[in-house]
C-alpha cells in the first residue's frame, strides 16, 4: 500500500439560529403556522389546556409563529375523561390526528394525558367516577383518592394501553409522566403510600421502553429515586419557569423551589442522561408586566441545563425577542464540526481514516439516536459511509471523534467531495443542522477532497 496522504481542515462555528429537532421552543395545544393565545385569550395572556386540540385550518406552506420561535416540537396535554370516555373505549383517532399533524408541520409531539384538573368539566372519567364509588375526604389538589385499588389499574391500564399502540413512533418526542394532581402536576404527592406511587409510576416505566420519559420535578422524592433505580434514562419537567415572587413575597420558583429541589432530588446531573424541560409561569408578558429579570431567568435555566421550553403558545414581547434568541442559541444541544484530518486518498474497499474534533455549544445533549455519517459525491457517484458514533454521549464541550469508514468495494475510481452530516433515525437524509457554515443545497457539510484511485 502507498503511504497514506492526510487531509487537514479547521472550521469556524457559526452565530446561526438553528432549529433542530427534540429541543428549543414548542408550540402548546397548537402546531407550527397557527395563530397563537394572542388572537384569542385576553390578549395573549392566557392559555388553553387538558381539553382535545381544536385544530386551525393551515395554508399548507407558512410553518411561521407570528411572534413566537420557530419550532421542532409540539406540546398536546389532555384529560383522561377526553381521551378514555368509556372504559377501554380509546379515542386513538384523537391521538393520530395530533401525531399525523404534527408530521405535517415539521415537529415531534411531546404528550401528557392528565388524569384531571381542577374545573367542574375536567372531572375524572364519569364511569371510573361511577365505578369508584363514595369518595372519602379528598386531599385540596386531589379529584379522587388515588389509594383506591381501582385507580391505579384503570389509569395504569389506559397508560399501558397508550404505549403499546405508540411507543418508538417515530412522531412521538417524549412523555411527561402524570398521575395526581390537579393538571396531571403531582399536588400532594408526598401523600402517597410506596405501593400506590410504584403501581403508577411503573404503568409508565415498565411499558414506555423506546420513547423518552420525563417526570415531573414537583412529584415526590421517592418517585424520583424509584425511577432512576429502574430506568436511569427519566428526564424531569418543570412547570412554573420565570415565577420570581408571583404567588409569595418569601418564596418563589426561581430562587427556592427549584435550586432546592433540582438539588435535594439528586437531579443535578440528570441531564446528563435524559432531557430537561420547562414551562412557562403565566405567560411570558406576564414576566415583563412584573418587572421581572428575563436574563436571569435564562441564565438559571441555562444552569440546570434546559433542552425544550413551553411558553404556552403565547407572544414573546418585542423588547424581549433579542433574549430569547440568545437563550436559543444556548438550549438544548448545538454541535459544530471545528477540525479535521482525514485520508485524502484510498482505493475501493479501503478505510478512509477520519479523526475529528466536535464542539457542543449548547448546554445538553441529544437523548435521541442519531447517526454521524459521512458521504463521498460527484458529478455521478454518491457513496454514503456509516460511522458508529453515538451523539448521545456528546456533553457540552470538546469532541474528539476518530474511526476508520470502509469505502465501498464497488466505488468507482474519481475525485470526490467528503461531507458529513447527522442523518435521520429512519433515512439518510440530513436531520440535524450543524453550527457551520459549508451547508449544501441538500443538507449536508462539505469537508474537502478525496480521490478514490
């Protein structure tokens, strides 16, 4: 064999805005190229949750959020009585449609079935109601009492019955855990006895074995330790993000309850293995209205390694759209190729030795598997080589990636283009937009020249 020639080439990250799949904003009981909260709920300043999606009709082409981030996600909560009306009676039609939308405009769908909330029409199921019989006194953020044998296996069974119709979708981003509580929010929790808290969390663990998991961070210290004790892979889900003072002048989200509690739960680390996500308290107006410090919220947030943010569907202020485009550029994961060396020469069937430096410029990692691959291409040839790197494992910061790529046996003899590009968990085609700036038409990042001989 000839010595082998080496190929080296340095790149400079970029400033760019990416939308990438699994992180940033999400749209919230709505998709991309509706209309947000603000044309239709007090003036952007309120919401609607936990009831089926009323779905807009769509032009077909503009996937733009009037003042609001592009985004790779959707956001669908929905009340067990909606979506269970009759005992094991599914309406999988609501599930499809939300899915099958989603796909539609360019986003994953991220789900949380809340047993009930606190208004007289978002009640527990009117048959499992029936069924249960007298109540004993109820707990202030309780519907029903959650002790009762019947609750666990009927809300068990549905959740079971979900994940075997759904679980690995390909339009399926996660599930946020929900049991008890008003909005599905875990309210007195801690009330609960380990057969019970076990029995629920395990209807979700024990059969959600593809899509990701998240828990919500105001459930009980016990559940989060039992989750990570079967599944280490639990991402956790916050949702009253922004709150400095707004129900207390003593005590707050922001500056008590979630640095204790991120803390005290030992989930300090847990984005390292499954993602962070937060909602919005109120609406983001509601910050500004308050005066409160929209960079310190982002800073924090940024701290305990955020990937996904609801805002609820609502409009981000003017004055504030510089911000959040910064706390984009940081949430979630960014990967940038930064250098290099690589054989510039090889002969068909041969190993084209690649080493490599990657930098995460984001905060977190990806939780979802997709593979690095390499592409050598001509006026007439296309050669795709797999690597075998798992991006999961990228945490912030350097990379250093080196493998050896079997070109193919029947490549034909020419000059050729390497590229790189991070593809799709299903296809080939490129799914995940670098920090870079040496794109190509079709998505993928040129590297510089190889010669097949």
């Amino acid at each position: 064999m000839n010595e082998m020639i080496y190929e080296s080439k340095c790149f400079t990250a970029t400033d760019e805005l990416l939308v990438n799949p699994h992180m940033g904003f999400m749209t919230f009981q709505r998709f991309n190229g509706d209309k947000l909260n603000a044309l239709d709920l007090n003036n952007g300043q309120g919401w609607t949750e936990g009831y089926p999606i009323e779905y807009q009709k769509w032009d077909g082409e503009s996937l733009k959020n009037e003042n609001h981030p592009d985004t790779s996600m959707a956001y669908w909560r929905v009340y067990w009585r909606f979506v269970e009306p009759e005992h094991r009676q599914y309406r999988w039609d609501m599930f499809d449609r939300a899915l099958q939308t989603a796909h539609e405009r360019k986003q994953t769908l991220m789900l949380r079935i809340a047993p009930y909330g606190s208004g007289k029409d978002q009640d527990i199921p009117d048959w499992y109601r029936a069924s249960a019989g007298a109540e004993p006194e109820i707990k202030q953020r309780w519907r029903t009492n959650p002790e009762n044998p019947l609750y666990a296996e009927s809300f068990g069974e549905f959740i079971k019955a979900i994940a075997e119709r759904y679980d690995g979708h390909p339009d399926l981003d996660s599930v946020d855990m929900s049991f008890i509580g008003y909005w599905g929010e875990g309210g007195d929790c801690e009330q609960l006895s380990d057969k019970t808290m076990k029995s629920l969390t395990d209807s979700y663990i024990d059969n959600f074995k593809k899509t990701p998991l998240m828990s919500l961070l105001t459930d009980d210290k016990r559940h989060h330790d039992y989750c990570r004790t079967k599944l280490n892979k639990i991402g956790y889900r916050a949702d009253c993000l922004g709150d400095m003072g707004g129900f207390s002048e003593t005590w707050s989200h922001m500056h008590v309850a979630y640095p204790e509690t991120i803390t005290e739960f030992g989930l300090t680390d847990a984005w390292k293995t499954g993602p962070v996500s937060f909602e919005v308290c109120w609406v983001v107006q509601h910050w500004l209205n308050m005066g409160w410090d929209i960079d310190y919220i982002i800073d924090q947030s940024l701290k305990w390694h955020i990937t996904s943010f609801n805002a609820k569907s609502s409009p981000i202020p003017e004055k504030w759209q510089p911000n959040v485009e910064r706390w984009l550029k940081k949430m979630g994961y960014r990967f940038a190729l930064r250098h290099i060396m690589y054989s510039g020469q090889a002969k068909p069937g041969e190993r084209l030795h690649i080493k490599s430096w990657w930098e995460n410029l984001g905060v977190a990692p990806i939780y979802y598997k997709y593979p690095l691959n390499f592409r050598l291409k001509n006026e007439n040839n296309s050669y795709i080589l797999k690597s075998g790197a798992d991006i999961t494992g990228w945490l912030p910061g350097d990379i250093i990636f080196t493998e050896d790529l079997l070109t193919p046996h029947d490549a034909i003899a020419g000059n050729y283009t390497l590229q790189a590009a991070i593809t799709g968990r299903f296809d080939d085609n490129p799914a995940i937009k670098l920090a870079n700036d040496n794109r190509d038409s079709d998505g993928w990042y040129n590297i510089g020249k190889v010669i097949i001989k």
